[in-house]
C-alpha cells in the first residue's frame, strides 16, 4: 500500500514538472507557452484563461496545472478553477481537500473566496470543483457564475479554468465565450485529426477566442516529452 501511495505521489510530482524541475526543457515549453499567450493580448489585458482538449487523456489538466504555475511563478496572482465538474482532478494534482468548492460556490451553500485554497506554489490558488453535481451544464451556465467570475476579478490578476474535453459534453462551450481565451490540449498520436478540428468548430461556434494549440506528448529526439505551443 505504502509502495502504491509512492508511486502516485511521485507521478503527481512528475505532472508538475514547472514546479518540481523549473530548469529542465518541458519546464521551458511551458514558459514559451506562457509567453505566446501574452503576446496575443498585446493591447488588453488577459483576465481569464481555459485550456480544453478535444477528447480525454490528451493531457489538458496536466497542461492547465503547470501553466498556472508558470503564471504564478511570473508574479501573478493566478487562480487555477477546476470546472471539470464531471471528472475533477486539480484537488488531487495539488493534494487538497475537495469538500467545498465550486459546485458549492454556484448552489449558494458556500462562500466564494474562503473556498479558494492556497498551494505550496506562491501566488498560486485553487478553487476545487467541489462535489459532482447531477447538472454540471446548468451550474457553469448561470448567472451565479457569471457573477462569481466578475468578484474573483477583483481579487485575481488571471483565472485559469479547466474544462471538460469538448467533445465529450458541452461545458467547455458553455464557459468559452466568458474567457478571454481558450487553448486546445491535442495529443501527438493520440487525437484524431478530425476530433481536433470538430473541437476547433465548436469552440469558434460558442464565441471562443482561440489563441492556439499546445501539441502534447510528442517525442523528442533525445527521449522524453515537449510540449509545441502553436498560434491559431
């Protein structure tokens, strides 16, 4: 049992690699990313941020995680918001609790900002998704969100979301057109070219400002993972 906590923590660890080995070169890859998002709010300011993907396992959580950090690390005051609200995984990726949280937030049974959670990352906060609710879509598409997004603008500098993949449910469409910006997760090898493009068609049918494409999970030459940030 002890050997299988080990190896979960160790793979968590190995997740948030910009905060684990901020040297090394997927480290890098994501400051890169991090740099290409800012260049493309060149005359506005960049409030809110959501990452998806097209399908599951393509790494979007895991892109998501360390793009927060590498924004905090920046010296913003970043909160990372679980909005998969069918599968959360932050809680588990940052080790904290998930017994209040967003879900709660939207039903009106907890308050806001005492259900942000501080992270061994300075700068760094997390809304966890709270419990799983019967009507994932209906929380993320009422007014209470749209009024929880405005109050955590006064106290935020960023807000990250992460979303359920978006053809999998309609969640991430939901929330698109209330971010700044939308980057699509696709794994090298793994996401079908029609599934990256249908993706593409439904962000931009819900209004979404799709700043571009991080290509994860590609092989480098000398082993290993990159991430590839690419414009729209």
């Amino acid at each position: 049992m002890a050997r299988r906590d080990r190896k979960k923590i160790q793979k968590i660890e190995r997740s948030l690699i910009t905060m684990e080995d901020p040297k090394s070169p997927i480290s890098e890859q994501y400051r890169t990313i991090r740099t290409n998002v800012q260049f493309s709010f060149v005359d506005k300011t960049m409030r809110s941020l959501m990452v998806t993907s097209a399908g599951p396992g393509e790494g979007k959580s895991t892109t998501t995680a360390n793009l927060a950090i590498v924004f905090a690390q920046q010296g913003k005051k970043v909160l990372l918001i679980d909005a998969d609200l069918r599968k959360p995984t932050v809680h588990y990726t940052f080790r904290l609790n998930n017994y209040t949280g967003l879900t709660n937030v939207l039903t009106n049974s907890a308050p806001l900002l005492p259900s942000c959670q501080e992270t061994s990352v300075e700068n760094l906060y997390v809304l966890t998704s709270g419990p799983i609710p019967p009507n994932p879509a209906e929380l993320l598409s009422s007014k209470t969100m749209e009024q929880c997004i405005q109050q955590l603008y006064n106290e935020f500098d960023l807000l990250i979301f992460d979303t359920p993949p978006v053809l999998a449910v309609t969640d991430s469409q939901i929330l698109a057109n209330q971010c700044d910006g939308t980057i699509l997760v696709i794994e090298s090898g793994g996401t079908e070219i029609e599934a990256a493009v249908k993706a593409k068609e439904l962000l931009e049918a819900a209004n979404a400002k799709l700043l571009g494409v991080v290509l994860n999970k590609r092989k480098h030459r000398e082993g290993g993972y990159y991430y590839y940030y690419r414009y729209k």
